[in-house]
C-alpha cells in the first residue's frame, strides 16, 4: 500500500492521526504536506538545474 506499510499498519496509522488531530484538521494536514512536498521537489529540480549550470560556465 504505502511502500513498507500494509494494509493493517495503515489502517493503524490513519487512526492514530484521526485521534492526536481531530476530522477537522486532517483535510488540512493533508494539504499543506502536499505543498511542503511540490517545495521541496521544486527546490531539488532548482538546485539540480543550477548545479548543470554551473558546470556548463565552468566548461566555456
């Protein structure tokens, strides 16, 4: 299911999250680790990106 966890230690997970933040705060909690996910890749693509520019004003 989710890489190294099955079926029962999600379903152990998701009810562990529901009780420490409540129904209300999950949709939430889902949305801004989806945004700290898209920054994150974005600053890996960035660094990756300036790293292959960097090499290509080394070599002129």
């Amino acid at each position: 299911m989710i890489g190294f966890l099955g079926g029962n230690e999600a379903l152990i997970v998701l009810v562990v999250v529901l009780l420490l933040f409540g129904s209300s705060q999950v949709p939430k909690l889902a949305k801004n680790l989806g945004k700290a996910q898209k920054e994150f890749k974005d600053g890996l693509d960035e660094a990756k990106n300036g790293s292959d520019d960097e090499k290509t004003a080394a070599d002129s």
